[in-house]
C-alpha cells in the first residue's frame, strides 16, 4: 500500500497549491474539452443515423440505469473523497460493499426487465434494461479507484482515462449506428465507455483490494454516503420523473425530442461542473481551517463555471432553432421549443450545481440530503402540472420552477461556512445582468439573420456575442474584477514566484 493512500493527501505548500490547482485546471479543462467535442461528434452523428424513436427507447431505460447507479456507489466515493485520512483496509471494504451492491442490481435489474417493458407498453425496453447491470456493475468495480486518484490529485490520469474511455465508446456507438441502424448503439456508448472507464483506472491505479476492515471502522463513512445516497435518489427523482412520466404517456417520439434536448442542454453542467468539483473539492476540504482561502476559491471557481457557461446557455435558449438544426439535423426542428425551455431551466442549475462543492468540502452530508428531497418533491410537482401539455408542457412548467428555486437554494447553501450569501450575490450580480442583455442581442440576431444565414455561421457569431458579453459584464462589480485579476494570475502563475489565488490570503481584502 503506498503512503499517499494512508495520509492527508496533499499538504503543500503555498506555492505547491497554487502548482496544483494551475496545473490541475489546465488538465482538467483540456479533458473537458476533449470530451465535450467527442460528447458533440455523438450527438450530431448518431442523431442523424438514428431516429427520435429510437432515442426514446432508450430513454425509457436509462432512467432505471441511473438509478440503479446510485445505490451501486452509495455515496462512497465521495465519502473516501472528503475523509482526513483512509487506510488500505478500509478502501478494500468500501470498494467489496460497492461490488456487492452492484450484483445483487446486476440481478434485480434482469428480474425487472420484462416489468418495465409491460410499464412503458414498450417491449424493447426489456433487452436493455437487462443488460444495463452490466453497466452498474462496470461502474462500481471502477468507483473506488477513479477516487484515489482523485483524491491524490493525479487530474492526469484522470483526465486520459475519461478521453479515452469516451473516444472508445464513440467510435464503437457511431460503427453500430452506421452499419445497423439500430437503438442499441445508444446502449453501446454507455457501455463501451464503463468498460474502457474500469480498464483504463484499473490499469492507472497501483492500488488493488485486498484485506477488509471491521465495517466500524468505515461507518463514517457509510453514514456520510447515506446521507448523500438519499440526497441523490431524490435527485434522481427530479432529474428523471420527467421522462418517466413523458415516455409512458407520450410515448417514444416525444420522449427521444426531449432527451436529446436534455442531454445538450446538461452539457455546460456535465462538462464544466463535473470537473470543477473533482479539481476543487480536494482543495477545499483541504482548506476548511483557513476560511479566507477557502472562500476565495470557491468564489473563483463559482465564477468562472458561471463565465464558461451562462453565456451559452442563454444562446441555446434564445437561437433554439438554428442550433438544433446544427446539431442535429432538420428531423429534429420539432423539438426546438422543448430545447428553448431545458435551456431556460437549466440557467437556474448553472447557479446551483457549484454548491455541491460547498456541502461536500464542508461534511454537510446532511443538508445536501435535505436539499435533495426538497429540490425533487418541487421539481417532481413542476414535472405533473406540466404533463397535459406533452413534452414542451414539462419542459416550460419545469423552467419556470427552476428559475424560483434558485435564490432559496443559493441562501440555503450558504447559511453556514466561510462563503456567505452576500458572497455569492455579489459574484452573480454581473451575470444575472448580462443575462437579459445576451437574450436580447441573440433574438435580434436571429430575427434579422438567423433564417438566411448558415447555421454554424450564426450559431458562431452569436456565441462570438454572448461571451463577449459575459467578459464585459465581470467589470460591472468589485467581486468580478477581482476574479478578471486572479484569472490573469492564475494564467502566468506556473512561469512566475507571484502569488496566486490558492496561496495565502491574510493580506487580501473581501470582494
């Protein structure tokens, strides 16, 4: 067992956290990108191999698989995450509980099956849903060592294993689309990339499961992951109610537009988010003794997810036409509108989801569960008052829920800890500001070029617009020209001694 797993993690210097989180946001920004452009090349060409119903098959199932997800990890590896210190015993028992969970799915899922299709009145349903343990399984076989390394900081590895895993599950989805035309590649992207995934971090980590722990001394850790297993069932709720509920009373065509509308929609969240919580958390957890540097941190990170972002959301909501005949193809035009709205929807998420970071770094398993049944009974209610108008209904009623959300969770967050709610105002301000002023300039632009010019050469301009809009609104407060600052710190802080943003901060002033 090497001593990296038996520590702290960490404990650098200041000039060895400003290395880290520099070097860690280059690696983990370009594996985001990497992923996104091979999360786009699947998207635009499996949309126009394949149809809207065969989207919508596999959106009936991939609800379960998601699902069957969150009790497969538990929350542990999150749990691992946080922890001060973890021996290699205990590593062993948290990764033998997740192997277990996992079969015992594996198995219930095969059973499920031809109840899902009866469900759904769908019988293609069953094949997939049978096959999908083999994803959970996949999945908790790799959990624990995607962890380590996470926890060890190795953004390297991680972010290779994730470019390469996507690239093998996006070539194998496209040949099976190609050749076959059938809904099965969509099952092939998930599975090919789990496999790869479990291989690739297999192969990576020099950890490997051995001798377990009496499950006392890991019952902090069951405990924290309970806490956020319950949170994320509700979540999952939330997230996916939503289809549940579309493809069983809609049927597949309404569910394939509005899955496909989702998961381009999610992508600032999946390919922004995602890796700002693995680069970050490790820093504050790292940081909960030194309340300065943590909020700065935070409130850096919080704004730049928020620059990466917002502004192209709000070009996916107001040009939701001309993107998605971009992206895919005219045979999905009919879907536009349910696009427009998850956009709208989703702006309310962009502020939110950073605030795991808060609940984890801090141990408040706890409120991050209540947040989660809170979010899911709301957005759960939004999903049904929306059902009678189809698709489009959900998608409106669910936006407009999103958007009154939003201040109550951003006070909820913040009720505790270094970073409070007038902190987080004053680095949103400049974005709730641009928010209208983006929308404005990308309907002007689509009213008066958008129908007779190339898609990709208006979708280009207007996102040439709306960014540059979003720079120029960081220098409409304080707390947005301090974060222009630290950006340009942060850019020159690998070939400079100058400090940065994650190096000591007792002399500087609150935002």
């Amino acid at each position: 067992m090497n001593n990296s797993t038996q520590t702290n993690g960490p404990q650098a210097a200041p000039t060895g956290y400003r290395k880290r989180a520099v070097s860690g946001a280059i690696v983990t920004g370009l594996a985001a990108g990497g992923r996104a452009v091979l999360h786009v090349l699947a998207i635009v060409v499996l949309a126009r191999l394949l149809t809207p119903d065969d989207f919508g098959v596999m959106g009936m199932v991939f609800p379960i698989i998601a699902l069957a997800t969150i009790f497969q990890e538990a929350g542990l590896a999150l749990a691992v995450l946080q922890r001060d210190r973890i021996s290699d015993e205990e590593l062993s028992t948290v990764f033998w509980i997740n192997t277990s969970v996992a079969l015992a799915l594996c198995l219930l899922l095969l059973i499920a099956a031809p109840f899902v299709a009866e469900f759904y009145e769908e019988p293609r349903a069953a094949a997939p849903t049978a096959a999908s343990g083999l994803l959970v399984l996949l999945g908790a076989l790799s959990a624990q060592h995607g962890a380590l390394l996470n926890r060890q900081m190795h953004f390297g590895k991680l972010a290779l294993i994730e470019v390469l895993a996507l690239l093998t599950g996006t070539v194998l989805a496209i040949a099976v689309a190609f050749f076959y035309q059938t809904y099965w590649a969509i099952f092939l992207l998930s599975f090919a990339t789990a496999a790869a995934a479990c291989v690739l971090s297999w192969g990576f980590s020099r950890w490997r499961p051995g001798k377990c722990a009496p499950l006392s001394q890991v019952s902090d850790l069951i405990r924290f992951g309970a806490h956020f297993t319950v949170g994320s069932v509700a979540t999952y709720f939330g997230r996916n109610l939503d289809k549940v509920l579309i493809g069983r009373f809609w049927g597949t065509t309404q569910l394939g537009f509005y899955d496909r509308a989702s998961k381009v929609v999610l992508m600032p969240i999946l390919f922004v988010h995602t890796p700002l919580l693995r680069l970050i958390v490790p820093m504050l957890s790292q940081s909960r003794q030194e309340p300065e540097r943590y909020r700065r941190m935070f409130l850096l990170a919080f704004q730049m997810s928020l620059l990466l972002t917002v502004p192209g959301v709000v070009l996916l909501a107001a040009a939701a036409r001309p993107v998605v005949v971009l992206v895919m193809g005219e045979q999905w035009v009919g879907g536009a509108p349910i696009f427009g709205w998850l956009a709208v929807a989703c702006l309310g998420q962009l502020a939110t989801g950073p605030l795991t970071m808060l609940f984890v770094s801090q141990d408040r398993a706890r409120d991050a569960m209540i947040s989660s049944v809170a979010t899911s009974i709301y957005s759960s209610l939004a999903f049904v008052i929306g059902l009678p108008w189809g698709a489009q209904g959900v998608a409106a009623s669910f936006a407009v829920s999103e958007l009154i959300r939003t201040p109550v969770m951003l006070w909820y967050a913040t009720r505790v800890g270094p970073v409070s709610l007038a902190d987080v105002g004053r680095a949103i301000l400049p974005f709730m500001a641009v928010t209208p002023l983006c929308f404005l300039a990308v309907t002007t632009l689509v009213r008066q070029v958008g129908e007779s010019t190339n898609p990709f050469a208006f979708v280009a301009i207007a996102a040439v617009v709306a960014y540059a809009l979003g720079m120029l609104s960081l220098l409409l407060n304080r707390a947005g020209r301090q974060c222009l600052r630290e950006v340009w710190v942060m850019a020159g802080s690998l070939s400079s001694r100058q400090p940065g943003p994650f190096d000591s901060v007792a002399t500087s002033r609150r935002p």
